[in-house]
C-alpha cells in the first residue's frame, strides 16, 4: 500500500506525518518491505509502497504476509489498483453495513500453487484479479469477480476486447457459481484506468452483443468513478447505468 492508501484505510489517525514515521520503524524491524518510489516520466512519479512481509505478518497477525518483489512499472500500478477497489469496496460496506471478505490474486498461496483467485474448471482455469464476497445487511450473500483494465500508459484497450469471449463463456457456464457453490448469481466487475478508458470499452462492448443476458452481470466503472459510493453509477455493457447491488433477472 502507498502512503495515501493507508491513510484512506484510517492508519494513524489518517495522519501522513505519523503513517510515513511508523512505516520507518516497521521497516527498521524488518516486518514491512518497500519498493522506494521511482520517477517514470516527466511529471510522473510513482509512489513508494509497501507490504508486510511473513515475520511481520506472523508478529501482526495478519495473515502470510510475502517476500514478493514488484516488478516493474506495469505491475506496481496493477496492484495499486486493485487496492483502490478494495479500499473503495470497504469504505462502501462500512457505510452500508454489509460485510466483505477480498482476496487479490498477488496475495501469497504457496510454492507452485496457482494465484489464490484461480478457478479450476473442465480443463480450463480463471483467474481475475480478485475475488470478494459481500453479505448485505438482510443476510444475502453475493460474489464479485473484479478484472483491472490499465492498458498502460496508452489506455490499450486491446487486451480488454480480446479477453471478452473469455469472460462470457466463464459467466454463460456460471463457472463461479459451479466451482464456489454460490446459489446467486456471481456479478462480474471491469474497472477501467479512466472514465474515459471505460467509455471507449463500452463502445468496443457494443460490438460484442450487449444485448445477450448474461452480459446484464457485467459493471464498468473507471478509477476515477469508484467514489464516493462504489455501490452506485455502474454502467453496464448496454450502456444503462445501475446499482451493483439491484436484484438480478432470472
């Protein structure tokens, strides 16, 4: 986590001042590691973040804890994203009262083992890069899939149009549903790097059947959507915009 996403999450107090001084302890002890921020551009610098690695998640007692480097660029934004959902996503249930449960697909899962978001089915497997659990305040159970579309510095939207036949077959064969034992419907979310990102993918996704129903369980948001409220303002494969968390047709 960057410096900011910690105080988003209240470490501190929320206080910057005291989030960087007890980060420089939690280094010194060797209990968190950090990859030191890096200039990239011109007026582009990427912020250092930071992880707890095994002795200072068993000191902690917050899970495993990695030894994992991030490499490159590339990567270290990818993560940073998918923490800003994750963080958007709590903030959302504390207010709604809801509970969450989020694992990310770089969280450790052991020598030789697939990415803990892996999905084994008939052969084939899915692996977004996170998947989370949300119980609503009247008990209902739903399940998320969330996929981070970056395209790099360019907003390369290519990778996004040739991965969607994978994303309606797992849906069309319910693949989470069959292989986690959901008795709902799992919902599908692409967060885009940009509205504007988002709003050229939706175009592409015109092309692709929008019409087609299992396509209702797809949300699109940009990074720069996700607040105040993550339950709200997701726009969908037809264009409509809807809540995430509204009964789903039969």
């Amino acid at each position: 986590m960057t410096v900011e996403q910690l105080q988003r999450v209240g470490a501190a107090n929320g206080s910057k001042r005291r989030v960087e001084a007890a980060l420089t302890l939690l280094i010194r002890k060797h209990l968190v590691s950090r990859k030191e921020a890096e200039t990239i551009a011109y007026k582009d610098r990427l912020p250092a973040v930071h992880w707890l690695v095994p002795k200072g998640a068993a000191e902690l007692g917050d899970g495993q804890g990695s030894e994992r480097r991030f490499r490159g660029v590339s990567q270290t934004r990818h993560r940073m994203a998918i923490v800003d959902v994750h963080i958007a996503l709590r903030e959302w249930a504390h207010e709604a009262g809801a509970g969450v449960t989020f694992v990310a697909d770089f969280e450790p899962a052991g020598a030789r083992q697939p990415k803990p978001t892996t999905l084994l089915y008939a052969g084939h497997k899915f692996s977004p890069d996170a998947l989370a659990g949300v119980e609503l305040p009247g008990g209902e159970r739903l399940a998320l899939a969330l996929e981070v579309e970056r395209g790099g510095a360019i907003e390369d939207r290519n990778p996004f149009r040739d991965g969607l036949p994978h994303w309606r077959g797992v849906a069309e064969d319910e693949v989470m549903e069959n292989v986690l034992g959901l008795d709902r419907p799992a919902r599908f979310l692409m967060v885009f790097q940009s509205a504007e990102m988002r709003r050229k993918a939706l175009g592409d996704w015109a092309k692709a059947e929008p019409a087609a129903p299992v396509w209702r369980r797809f949300y699109c948001k940009g990074l720069d959507e996700l607040g105040p409220d993550f339950g709200a303002g997701w726009w969908q494969p037809n264009g409509a915009q809807s809540a995430l968390f509204h009964e789903l047709p039969a």
